[in-house]
C-alpha cells in the first residue's frame, strides 16, 4: 500500500497538469453526468495532428537530426557571442517548426556538454534562459510551434498566412531582445577553442532512410496543418510507417499531453453547458482576452489557459496572442520552460537558484516589452 501511494505521489507530482485537469473534468461530471456529447467536446483533430507531430518530431530526434544541424553551425563559430547566438537561434528559429518543447529537450543538453566541455559554466545559466526565452518566442509564430497554436488555428479556422502575420510583430521583436541580450553577455567576444566538441552520435542515427520517412510524414502533417487532406489519414500513414520502421517511437512521446487536452476538453464542455458559469466567464473574458490569457497561462500554464478560455470567446485572434504572450513570466507560464530548469538541475543543482531569478526578470522583462508593444497595436 505504501508503494502504491508513493508511486501515485510521484504520478501527481510529475504530471500536475494532468491530475489537475481530470479531477476539474470529473468534478464537472457531477453537474453535467457523462453522455454521448461528451464526445463532441474533443477536438479529434488537434489531437491527431498533435500527435502526428509529436511522433514524427521524436523520430527525427531519435535518428539525431537536430543534433547533426547544431554541430555543423557550431563548427563556425569563433567567439563567445557566436557560440551563444547558434545556441539560442537554434531554439529560436527550429521552435516554429519542430516545436518548443523538443526545441529545448534537444538543445538545452546539447549546451551543457559544450559549455561543460570548453569549461565554460559561467555561460550556462545566461544561454539556457536565453534558449528558453528563445524557444517560447520563436514557437509564437506558426501553428505548429507549440500545441495551444495548433488547436486555436484550428479553432479558428484561419489561414496561416493570417495566423504568422498576427504574431509576426511580436516574433520579430523577441528577435530583436534576444540579439541585444546576447550583446550584454560578459566576455562576448572572447575566443573560443579551436575545436569544439561534438556530442556523440551513434551511428544508427546516421541512417538517411529515417531522414526520408520523417521528412515525408513531417510535410504530410502539414498538407493536414493546412486542411487540404483530412487528419484521420495523417493518423493512419504516420502510425504504419513508424510501426514499420521504428514502432519504440511510438512509445517514446509525451501522451500525458495528449490526454491534459482531453481532461480540458471535457471541462470546458461541461463548464459551457451550466449557464451561470457560462455567462460568468464569457462576461469576464469578453474584451479581456489577451491580458486574460496572460494571467491566467502564469497560475496554469499557456495551453490550458488556451483551452480553457477558448470556450468562452470567439476573438481568438486576442486569445492566441494572450496566451502567447503568457508564455513568458513564471516558470509554470510554459510548461517547455521546465524543461530547461530540470536539465540544468540535473547537471548543475547548486545553480538552479540563480538560474530561477534570472529567468523570472528576463521573462518578465521580455513579457512587459511585448505588452507594451501590443498596447501600441492595438
């Protein structure tokens, strides 16, 4: 019995998102009782393409891609700024396509061999937060960046021309905050080695066919992504192909996600469906909804605020920047921001504190430069 608590702890403890998304959904249950409408709340096909994505992106990390293009940029570099600025666009530029969260789960250890390597720690909390900061930003821009885009995309049912054309601006003004923040970098331009160490590779990452196979699911996802063939396909192909080719992939995503999403769905339903509730939150929100999914992605984190809020609102083009925007602050803002914390952490525990204070006033800072800028947009 104590082993079965203590592995329920460390459940919740792990997946706090998740716990508290299905106790909400069942609590919710009691006032509107299970029925086939449940069914009708899911959004299936954010799910499915989320999932696609997630496979295909997991597959193509296995096989080591996103390593192989971090080592070829590296090889140019030549002085600390250089070093800093490849590390941090890469999670800039790769998290519109490939994610923010595998953005950080794929170079964040990359940087701490280097920067351990070159025996340089004095970087590493300032290049990870700049990372994090990085991959939330850069994520902002395409529907595929990060989940709560992929599902208010969908929602929304605008094009994705509109979609980067709306976030543009603030895309484009993170970069511009990340280059002045790489230039307040202490001892930028000091050299670096002349040889840089690559992190190992093995050689059956090496394998082009996986590069083929993934390459060829990725831009069927996104021939889904832009609603000219249906998701159930794309489910289909991916499932077949990955079975067949590498089926441990399968199991290597992040499905705690993937079933967050339904606990949210399940609540939201249900919360649209008690009418004193449903008015309550529409009022609230209404006109609210950018500064609304700010405030509320900092207590829960972006793609539940995105989730939640979604159900009682139609501007979502206020809500996808709000909850957006929302991304940056606490350290629960984005869930990807764990992601960095944990890994340096793990590697440097006696720095975590200082890592924590500089990511909250770089968040924040970022986080209140952007605000003003949609004020200005508005």
């Amino acid at each position: 019995m104590k082993r079965i608590t203590e592995k329920a702890l460390d459940f919740i403890k792990k997946e706090t998102v998740l716990t508290i998304a299905w106790i909400l959904a069942i609590v919710s249950a009691f006032f509107i009782p299970p029925n086939p409408r449940y069914l009708g709340y899911i959004d299936f096909r954010s799910l499915g393409i989320l999932w696609s994505l997630m496979v295909v992106m997991e597959g193509l990390k296995k096989i080591g891609v996103f390593d192989h293009i971090g080592n070829q940029l590296l090889k140019r570099t030549k002085k600390v700024w250089e070093l800093a600025s490849v590390l941090v666009f890469l999670c800039f530029f790769l998290s519109m396509l490939i994610t923010n969260d595998v953005a950080l789960i794929t170079f964040v250890p990359f940087t701490i061999y280097i920067l351990t390597q070159i025996q340089m720690p004095q970087l590493l909390i300032p290049v990870i937060v700049l990372q994090t900061l990085a991959a939330n930003l850069g994520s902002m821009l395409t529907p595929i960046g990060n989940p709560q885009n992929l599902y208010l995309f969908g929602l929304s049912g605008m094009s994705i021309v509109s979609f980067v054309a709306l976030m543009a601006p603030y895309t484009g003004a993170a970069m511009v905050l990340l280059i002045i923040a790489i230039l307040f970098l202490r001892n930028k331009n000091q050299s670096l080695p002349s040889d840089l160490p690559e992190p190992p590779v093995n050689e059956e990452k090496n394998r082009r066919s996986g590069i083929w196979i993934y390459g060829v699911l990725f831009i069927i996802a996104l021939l889904v992504v832009l609603r000219l063939i249906p998701y159930w396909l794309l489910c289909l192909i991916v499932l077949a192909a990955v079975f067949i080719f590498d089926k441990k992939v399968l199991v290597s995503i992040d499905y705690a996600l993937l079933f967050t999403f339904i606990g949210f769905f399940i609540l939201t339903g249900n919360l649209g469906n008690i009418p004193s509730i449903s008015r309550f939150l529409t009022d609230m929100i209404a006109g609210r909804e950018v500064l609304t999914g700010v405030v509320a992605s900092q207590f829960i984190s972006n793609v539940p605020a995105a989730l939640l809020l979604s159900g009682f609102t139609s501007d979502y083009n206020s809500l996808i920047i709000g909850v957006n925007l929302g991304g940056l602050g606490t350290l629960i803002a984005s869930m990807a921001s764990l992601i960095s914390y944990k890994a340096l952490a793990h590697a440097y525990n006696e720095k975590k504190g200082r890592y924590f204070l500089l990511f909250t006033i770089m968040n924040f800072l970022f986080l209140g430069i952007l605000l003003g800028l949609w004020f200005i947009l508005k």
